[in-house]
C-alpha cells in the first residue's frame, strides 16, 4: 500500500492522523512521516493491511514470513 494511497484511506475515514495512527500504535508525528513517504516499518505495515482490507492477502503473507524470520526460519 503506498503512502498516498494510506492518507486517503485516512481521510476517507474521517479521521485525523493522531486517531488513525493510534489504532495501530503510532503516534500522530510517526503517522505523519509515514504519510509523508518514510519508510514504515514493516510490523506497522502489516496491521494497517490487515485493518484496511486492501492487501489483507499480501499483509497476511508477510505476517507468516515475519513469524517464521522471528522462529529463525527463512521464508522466500
């Protein structure tokens, strides 16, 4: 999901930076670099796959590969 896409998705919501951001654990100033095209790490890009419904697929398969490099295993 890219950062423009995110923001809209945000305003389409309604919701200011500090709400959107929150759901997922990021501060209002963290969201805001995040939208503003810093890389987001990649944890916080999963949840917010999860949550939109977009990439769920895509988000849901880096979740796996996530828990297998935590378990040690390496996922391709």
């Amino acid at each position: 999901m890219s950062k423009r896409d995110i923001k809209a998705e945000r305003r389409k919501l309604g919701l200011r930076q500090g709400e959107f951001w929150s759901v997922v654990g990021v501060t209002q100033s963290g969201g805001s670099r995040y939208e503003n095209g810093r890389n987001m790490p990649e944890p916080t890009e999963i949840l917010l796959g999860l949550l939109l419904e977009k990439s769920s697929t895509r988000a849901a398969e880096k979740l796996v590969k996530l828990r297998a490099r935590i378990r040690g295993k390496v996922v391709e």
